[in-house]
C-alpha cells in the first residue's frame, strides 16, 4: 500500500514541523509572561494604594467624627457647669432675684443650645466636606471617573440622611 510505503518522509516532516511550532510557542510565551506578569502587579499596587487611601480617609473621618464628640462633651460640660453656677447664685439671692435668676438660666442655656447646634452643625459640615472628597477620590481611584464635587456632596448627605 502506497500510504503506508509514505510514513516514514511525512512522519519525519510532520515532527519537524511540531517542534518548530511548539518551540515558537514556548518562545512567544516567555517573551510574553513578563509583561502579563508586569500588567497583574500594576493592577495589585493600584488596588493595594486606593484600599489604603480609602482606610485613610475612613480615619479622617473618625478623627473628625472624635473631634466632634469631644467639642459636643465639652460644650455640653461648659452648659451644665453655667447651669448649676446660675442655680446657685439664685439659691443664695433674695427671693425678689428668684425670677431674674430663671431668666438668666433659661437665656444661657438657649445660648448653650445654639452653641451646640452651631458646633454640631460645623463638625457635621466638616465630616461632609471630608467624606465627600473622599468620595471623589475613590472613585477617580477605582473607577477612573471624574465626579464633581456637587454630585459627591449630594451622594454623601444623601448616605447620612438614610
């Protein structure tokens, strides 16, 4: 049989031919793992930087948040310490001061209230300038996306109101 007497001259130039192409292959590869290898550990120090910024605004944000909390302690301090000197001033006046006394107190304490809202207004204001350009960091970050500011400030007080 003719196919059978032809093995021999195209199994030879069939096995050429597979060396040649595996031994390209394997070529193209080496030259090609470094660069893919090079693309992936980008990737991974990108992700690991914008994980890490993120944990840094998260600690700005608690610092803040802190900063607050110990305003609102010390105004509320400074309010109960003006309210227990205005009642002991009035214990000790005549009764005729009684009066005037309650009106002192009741005028500090709305003071106080408004100081407190004010401190507590401003912190608040404060946590959302952070938390918003946080925000636009992290998305221009992970995302590549540009958001402007109105759009982040919207998006976190919409996340605080909820």
């Amino acid at each position: 049989m003719p196919q059978i007497d032809q093995i021999a001259s195209i199994y030879a130039s069939q096995l050429f031919w597979l060396v040649v192409v595996f031994g390209l292959i394997l070529v193209g590869s080496y030259l090609m793992l470094p660069k893919i290898q090079g693309t992936v550990e980008q990737r991974e120090a990108k992700i690991s930087g914008d994980l890490q910024a993120a944990e840094q605004a998260r600690a700005e944000a608690d610092t803040a948040d802190e900063a607050y909390q110990a305003k609102l302690g010390e105004g509320r301090s400074q309010a109960q310490a003006a309210a227990s000197k205005a009642k002991a001033d009035a214990a000790a006046a005549a009764e005729k001061k009684i009066k005037a006394a309650g009106d002192e107190i009741a005028t500090r304490i709305e003071a106080a209230e408004a100081e407190l809202k004010a401190q507590q207004a401003e912190a608040i204001a404060g946590i959302e300038a952070v938390a918003a350009e946080a925000a636009q960091e992290i998305v221009t970050k992970v995302s590549g996306l540009k958001v402007d500011k109105r759009a982040a400030t919207q998006a976190v007080k919409a996340a605080l109101n909820a």
